[in-house]
C-alpha cells in the first residue's frame, strides 16, 4: 500500500525551531488528512495535530501542520521549543478505506 | 473529562489467551469509535482496528484481520482486544483510543483524538 517516512531524530535549542518531515512513498500526501502525536516517555500519546493543520483544544500554537504536494510531505513545525517538547512524534494517514498507517516516529531532543 | 481507563499489565505464557479492556467516560460511549494501537518494544506506533459501540462494526486493519479480536459492551461502556493463543511476538505496548472517522474525497480518514495510558503486554515462550 503506502508508507510514511520520518527522519529518526532531530534536536535544537530550547527557544528554537524545529520542522520534521513526513514524506508519504506511493500516492499523494493531500489525497488524505495528516495527523500527528507527541509521545513523551511514560505518557500515553496525545494529538497535537490534525486534519494536517489544526490543532485540538489545549495544543499551544506553537505546534503547527503543513502540507506540501510538491516534495510530497507534511511538516509538523514546534516553533519557541521547550524542553517538555521532548518527545516521539509520530505522523498517521490512511489510504480512504481501513488502511491506516502511521510514520516511523522522530525523536526530538531539546538541547 | 473524557477517559479511556485500560486494564492493567498481563504477564502470560504462549498459546494462552488474554482479553484486555478498554472503559470510556466522560462522554457519549456508544457514539464514538473506539481503536487499538500497538507498540512493540523499541518500534512505532501500528493500528489493529476499530469499533463502533453503538452497533458493534469492526474494521480491521489487514495486517491483524485474523489474529485478534476487537470487541465491545456498551451496558459497560467498555472495549476489548482480545487473543485466543498469544506469541511471543505480541509482547507489546496496547494503547485504545477514541477515533475520529470523517469522509473525505478521498474516502474515510481516521485519528485519535484521546488515548488510554496503554496495557503492557508480555508473553514468554
């Protein structure tokens, strides 16, 4: 079917920004939402996006979701990092039907 | 506050079986999916499948149509995930959660808008 690839970590300084890919291997990233988790050690996954940009109740804006058809990705960007950012994040698509697949997962680590 | 409160972690042999369970509150049970994730040591996140309380639709993601089944009591608000003869293989991490199922161009889209806190399990062989 498909696969979503992620890059397995990327680190900055507290007060930076950090961008991590998601690049969607056989069909269209915009074909279907792109959502994304936060998994921090010890502490079941929350959502800090979906429907490829939008953010649930509480997720500080700081977190923010793109898509580009041209590199075929989205992007979660966590601009301000802070060191309770440091997490696995995971992205998800589905194929329309009862495929759902979710990236590799990336490691953020604050400096 | 919307909860999802999973059972707690199973230690169990090969070839046994296990039911793990999943209780949601806060907010209207049977009108809303309800997932399994899995998590094996050191790896990602992989879907299993989903439940819909309120009539009991199942959809499995192929690569674990067969191997378990997702089932639900909505007198007791509750999931499960269930195997009849566990592997090695399946020591893992199990997270439920409330899916978001919307309609798209494209077909169905799913996420998870609140998780459990996981049930650890493990099988020694």
């Amino acid at each position: 079917n498909f696969m979503l690839t992620q890059p397995h970590s990327v680190s900055e300084s507290p007060g930076k920004t950090v961008t991590i890919s998601c690049t969607r291997r056989s069909g269209s990233i915009d074909s279907n939402f792109v959502q994304w988790y936060q998994r921090r050690p010890g502490i079941s996954p929350t959502t800090v996006i979906y429907e490829n940009n939008q953010r649930p109740s509480g997720v500080p804006d700081r977190f923010s979701g793109s898509i580009d058809s041209s590199s075929n990705s989205a992007f979660l960007t966590i601009s301000g990092l802070k060191t309770e950012d440091e997490a696995d994040y995971y992205c998800q698509s589905s194929d329309g039907t009862n495929y759902v697949v979710f990236g590799g997962g990336t490691k953020v680590t604050v400096l | 506050e919307v909860q999802l409160v999973q059972s707690g972690a199973e230690v169990k042999k090969s070839g046994e079986s296990l039911k793990i369970s999943c209780k949601g509150s806060g907010y209207s049970f049977i009108s809303h999916w309800i997932g399994w994730v899995r998590q094996m040591p050191g790896q990602g996140l992989e879907w299993m499948g989903i439940i819909y309380p309120g009539d009991s639709e199942t959809r499995y993601s192929p690569s674990f149509q067969g191997q378990v089944t997702i089932s639900v009591d909505k007198s007791i608000s509750t999931a499960y995930l269930q195997w009849s003869s566990l592997k090695a293989s399946d020591t893992a991490m199990y997270y439920c959660a409330r899916v978001v199922v919307g309609a798209s161009t494209a077909g169905y889209y799913y996420f998870m808008d609140v998780w459990g806190i996981g049930t650890t399990v493990t099988v020694s062989s």
